[in-house]
C-alpha cells in the first residue's frame, strides 16, 4: 500500500506543473557529446613551465576570451563565456564557448567547451555533428599549440596579472 501512495504523490506532482523542478540523471552516452570534452594536451619542459603559462595567458586573451580565473601557481586559467559564430552542420552557428587551460608537470591542456543555440529547440545545446566536433577540436589544438611553443611567435615579455585575484606569471622563481 505504501509503494501505491507514493505513485499516485509522484504521478499527482507530475500532473500539477511540478515537473520542471524533477531532475532526472540521464544515462550514459546521453549527454549530446559532453562526454567528449576531454582537450587538447602537450607535453612540456618542465623548466618552461612559467614561459607556457605567460604564452597560455596572452594567447587565451588575444583570442577574446576574458579571463576569471587564474592561479600561475597551479598553472589554471578560466574565462568567461563568448560569443561568437561557429562551424556547425554546413554552416555557421551562433554559440557561446568557454576555455580553461591546466598546466600540470610536464603536460598542458586546454579545453574549449562550445555550445550552439538550436533556434527549434530554444536552447543552448552541446553540438554533436562531425563538422563541429573537429572545429572544437581544431580551436583546443590551435590554442595549444600557440602556448606550448608549437607555433611560431614571440613570447609575451609583459607581465601577465589575471583580474579579479592575484595571478602574477613571472620569471622569479616559485617557492
């Protein structure tokens, strides 16, 4: 008798508009291609550790993307969502998307998560179709590539200070 009360509380609930605060676990493989975001990664000198994180910093920023998090001790770098046009299908799409940069020992990474707004769905959503699986993936290793010196450039002299918080990437050395 117990377990029918609580089918007819929870069939009840559903019935009365109460739905949209239910939150179901989807299962496995169901989350539209998150499970995909895994990043670009490179290997690294260990001792060019502040050199990769100055390079990550400038290129994160030169990008367009506003940094909100960043700690040059634990080589971490955040930002804020952009939008912007993307790849998506065979054309383009507007999407919003975020970067986050973890330097570790001697392995960076960098990760772009991309959403693309579905006019039918009217909705943010994660796209899944090949076209924009391989620009994502192309837009992690360009960004990689730039901050762990596999592309040509100058490195960044300037100091970089991350607002808000204090992350300084500087030469001294770390405690």
């Amino acid at each position: 008798m117990h377990a029918r009360s609580i089918v007819i509380a929870v069939a009840a609930t559903l019935a009365s508009g109460c739905a949209s605060s239910v939150h179901v676990a989807p299962r496995p493989g169901a989350l539209g291609g998150l499970e995909r975001i895994r990043g670009a990664r490179a290997n690294f000198d260990p001792a060019a550790f502040d050199e990769v994180f100055r390079k990550a910093l400038h290129t994160i920023r030169t990008q367009g993307f506003t940094v909100t998090a960043c700690d040059a001790e634990l080589g971490v770098i955040g930002t804020s969502r952009v939008e912007t046009d993307a790849p998506c299908g065979g054309t383009t799409c507007l999407a919003r998307e975020t970067a986050a940069v973890k330097l570790g020992y001697r392995r960076a990474r960098v990760t772009v998560i991309r959403e693309v707004w579905d006019s039918t769905l009217r909705a943010w959503r994660v796209p899944d179709d090949p076209v924009s699986v391989a620009a994502i993936l192309r837009t992690e290793r360009a960004l990689l590539a730039a901050a762990s010196g596999d592309h040509p450039g100058p490195t960044p002299n300037v100091s970089c200070v991350c607002t808000p918080g204090s992350c300084v990437a500087s030469s001294e050395p770390r405690d």
